[in-house]
C-alpha cells in the first residue's frame, strides 16, 4: 500500500499568520500522499465574542447552541478551512476543503443530552473514505474542517482530534497511515515544565500508568486514546508532536 | 455527451430558510448531473455589519477590503455554502462545496485599481474543469461559492453571476450544459410592473434594444452578457427564471 500522513493541527497554529506560514510550508514538503486536519477554536471563541454569541465551555469541550452551530460553521468551514487551501495552492499543493458534509464523507451523530446539553456537537458514526481516498490517489490533499453532519441537514461540531483518528482509521483500508498530533509541546513531556522531557515511547500499559500518576492529564488523554484506537483498527504510526517539528520525528511515539 | 443543468441562485434565495428549503427540494428532483452557484450578499452585509466591518459599495458592486475579505470567506465558504451541501446530502444529493481554490478549479486575478478600488475582488482567468467534470461524472454535486484564488495564497471575492458563466463555459468541454440563473422574477419582463409580462426569448440584437430602451437594466445586463458569451463557448442551453420555476422552463430562454 502506499503510504499516507495525516496531520492534525490545533487552533493556535493555524490561526496566527506566522505559524500559519511556516506550518504550510513544512506540510507542502512532506513527500507522498497527505492529509490535514485543523482546529479553530480560539478564533471562533473571539469572532463570537464580537457577535455576542457567549462561548459557553464544560470541561474544556464547547456547548454549540444554534447560534454558535453558525459561528463554528463560518470560522471552521469557512474562514480558516479556506484560508489553508489558498496557502496551500500558492505553494503548489493541491488542496481540497472539506468538512463531513462534502461528499458525505463522515456522518455523525447529536451528542445524546445526559448530565450535559453539547448542543449541536456530532459523535462520529460513519466515515466512507473510498472517494476521499480516489481522490488523494489523484494527487489531492484533503483538509479537514472539525465539523460533520447528521445527513439529516444539520452540521455538527466535531472534535478535530476525532476527525483525525476516525479519518485514519478508514483511511488504513486504503494506505499505510501515519497518524501526528501536532500541539504546543515537542512530545508528551515527563516533566511540563521542562520542554526537552520528550517521552519518546509510550505503550497502552505506559499510558495507564502516566494517567494514574498524572504526567498524562487533560486534552493529552482523549488525545492518546484516539491514537491507540487508530493503531488498533490498522494505523501504522502514531506521533504527538509540535508542528516545527514536522518531519524531524522528534516527538512521542505511540506503540501498541 | 451527457447533460449537466447549472444552475446560479441570488443570495435572497438561501439566505432565507423557506425559499433555501423549497430550493434545495428542487434542485434535488432535477434530473441527471448538476451544479449549483450561490451568492450570500445579504448575509455578508448583516454578519459584516454585526462585526462592525462597513459594506462599502460602488455601482451594486461591493469593494472588499481585508476584514470584507474575512466575512466573505465565512459566510459564503462557510455558513452558506457548508448550510447548503448540508440540506442537499440530507436529499440523498452528494454535494461537494467549492471555493476556486479547492482543487484549484477557478483561478482569478485581483481586479486592477483604476477608478475605483474594488480590494480582494477577483477577475476569473483560469478554469480547469477536468477534475471537476470527473467527479460530476461519478455522481457528485459541486456547490459553488462566489469565491476564486489568485494562486498566490490570496482568496478573492467573486461575482457568482461570473463563477456561473465561467464555469459553465469550461464544463461545456465535458457536458452539453443547460445554464440557468435564477433571481426574483419569473424571467425578463418586458414590463417591470406586471409579473407575468415574461419576454419568452431573447436574441443578442433583442438584447441591445432591451438595453437602449431601458426594458434591460442593472445586474441583469451582465447576467445576460455572461449568458450570451456562455451559449457562444459551447454551452447548449441558457434561461433566467425565478427559482420556484426550476424545472418547468417558463422563463426566458436565450439563444444566438
């Protein structure tokens, strides 16, 4: 099979212009087939601001009212989704954006309403990565907006981290995937306050035992489960990382 | 060849749930391939305006600066468009949506500064429809939002009247295309007062004494100038009518 990088990247990268510049550049320059995933948070929270749309948060997951349904749509589908395919083609990367809506490829569902109401945030069910996958094989490079759908006609927001490990998964029938979460740190670190204490290797069993002991806390746990489940349903690699890194294989690498 | 109905909706028509909702209804039961234009100009105005970005306009056309630039990309990239391939997926339509930069289908060139100074307002200069008539073929709907790229990392907002001609003429090298732009009325009257009053046919030298004798004026002198350079590149078929007559061929028809 050939070979496939999927990247995801958080919202502060892609949302200053410098980092944006230089994350572009060094995904232009990762050989073979690729995919891109992006977040936008922080912009929809300041955009929305202007509105006077409140950007309500529980545990650090945003409740997406009907209004905010809008705001999420405009910033992720619109504003930086297609922000990134401009940067991308002028770098001669041919770039498509998409959110789960387009070409049907990843149907979700409403978060059922238990302690908390998400609003309209979509738990993914489906992903039909044939199409998606043709079209990579033609040279095209998927961006991945956080947002999907009901195929009832609602949009749904959807945790980027999510998208990038349900999109791996299908996206292992038809390549070798290599699967990299891009945040601030240049890995998962042993000791936060000391950037150089990259863990390079973690194991489920290790990853039990920094949960239990708190190295491993916060966005970091959803994080490494996506990624031990895409290792499992036949993703080759996994890697946490910083974006500057990209390419250097520097950060944590993730093994069953 | 096969046919392909493209058809160009004014902003008013998805901007608004019930005319979008009854829009989306038939565009799904018209037969065969199909593509989709959209404007949004009015959502524009009122996000911008929320925003406390100014709409500044010259001549019904509107100058986009850097923060215009922004709102366009959100709300025609996103919120409509995204909104859009939504409802059609939810129809069982396998909508794909489209900026010029997606699969660099539509290059544009920033339209020169002479007297007035337009900003990020693309001219078209490039279409490469064969990406585009491939997927078409294999079932796919393109939903087309009124924004190009100049390939330069730049996205420009664009007139979709244009995005429709232009992308009616490249695709008339794969499809014997039928070009249809909807907007308020059933068709051109020839008396603007009486609704009914639907001119069945125009002629280019029609066209010219429409326009001398004011029956022809405004936004619809390009909308039937794009139409008339559109029927002389290829395209088999053009018409303008109102939305809810999509289907029924009751408008006015253009031909050579």
């Amino acid at each position: 099979m050939e070979k496939l990088t999927l990247i995801k990247v958080g919202g502060k990268i892609v949302e200053e212009t410098d980092s944006l510049t230089k994350l572009l550049d060094d995904f232009s320059k990762i050989p073979g087939h690729k995919v891109l995933v992006h977040g936008g948070g922080r912009s929809a929270t300041a955009i929305a601001q202007k509105l006077g749309v409140e950007s309500k948060m529980h545990n650090g997951r945003r409740i997406t009212d009907v209004e905010m349904l809008k705001v999420v749509t405009m910033v992720y589908g619109g504003l930086v989704n297609k922000q990134i395919v401009a940067g991308l083609q002028a770098l001669n990367v041919n770039a498509l954006g998409l959110t789960g809506a387009d070409i049907n490829y990843m149907r979700s569902e409403k978060r059922p309403v238990k302690e908390v109401d998400y609003g309209f945030v979509g738990d993914v069910k489906e992903v039909d990565a044939g199409l998606l996958a043709d079209l990579i094989k033609r040279g095209i490079v998927p961006v991945l907006a956080p947002l999907t759908h009901d195929k009832k006609g609602n949009l749904l927001n959807t945790n980027a981290d999510a998208i990038a490990g349900e999109a791996a998964k299908a996206l292992a029938q038809h390549f070798e995937v290599t699967l990299i979460f891009c945040f601030e740190k240049k890995g998962v670190l042993s000791n936060e306050k000391d950037d150089d204490s990259v863990i390079p290797l973690i194991t489920p069993d290790l990853f039990d035992r920094y949960v239990s002991d708190g190295t491993v806390q916060g966005g970091m746990i959803p994080k490494l489960e996506n990624a031990f489940e895409a290792l499992r349903v036949g993703v080759k690699e996994a890697f946490i990382t910083r974006a500057g890194e990209l390419g250097k294989e520097n950060g944590t690498r993730l093994i069953l």
